[in-house]
C-alpha cells in the first residue's frame, strides 16, 4: 500500500518473483518520478503487477485483505500472505498494533521473493 516512490519502487521489485497488489487510494499517481511511472505502466500492461487505484484497505487477516475500490462498491477479498505498508514518514505503528496488525521492521533489507 501506498503511493509514494518507496511503495512504487518496492512493489516493481517483489513484482519480479511474486503476485502484488498495488493499492492505492487516489485515481492517479501524481508524486511518482517519471521513471517510476513509465516502469509501472509496463508491468501493469505486462501483467506483473495489479495496480488498485481509488481502493481502500477495510482489514487484513492472517489470509486475506479486504479492499474497497471506487465509491459505492462492495469490499472485495483477496488472498494474502505479507502486506507492506507506506504509508508517508512515520509508520503508525501503535495503531496498526493496536488493530492486531504484527509489524515487522526491515530497514535495508532488500526482498526479492517472500516465502
């Protein structure tokens, strides 16, 4: 989640050798570099990478996600195992704690294939 260069960036690289979900909550785009956005559109037409545009996380569970995406539409499932958020400078690490949310942070590290 997220739509920042850093979710951007990190959803084209795990894209490589996993499934991803980009979910985003605006209908655009607009403070990606212009690199990132022409590497996003081939992926996307490549069919590497599901891009979420006007979508809205409702929950995670330790299987799946329930995202809502346009005005009016019903929340729809999808299988998860791993969810990265970025989510701007500061993670809102008590509130997603607090939501049963297990944070894990990898600060460097790079991941190129979730297991």
């Amino acid at each position: 989640m997220g739509g920042g260069d850093s979710a951007v960036e990190s959803a084209l690289l795990l894209s490589e050798h996993n499934h991803v979900i980009l979910s985003y909550r605006q209908e655009v785009f607009n403070r990606i570099k212009p690199g990132n956005n022409i590497a996003l559109n081939k992926a996307k037409a490549e069919g590497k990478l599901e891009v979420k545009l006007g979508s809205n996380l409702i929950s995670i569970d330790d299987d799946n996600i329930l995202l809502s995406i346009g005005k009016d539409v019903e929340a729809t499932k999808y299988a998860n195992d791993l969810v990265y958020i970025f989510a701007g400078g500061e993670l809102p690490t008590q509130f997603l704690e607090k939501a049963g949310i297990k944070i894990t942070k990898k600060f460097g590290d790079i991941v190129m294939k979730h297991k």
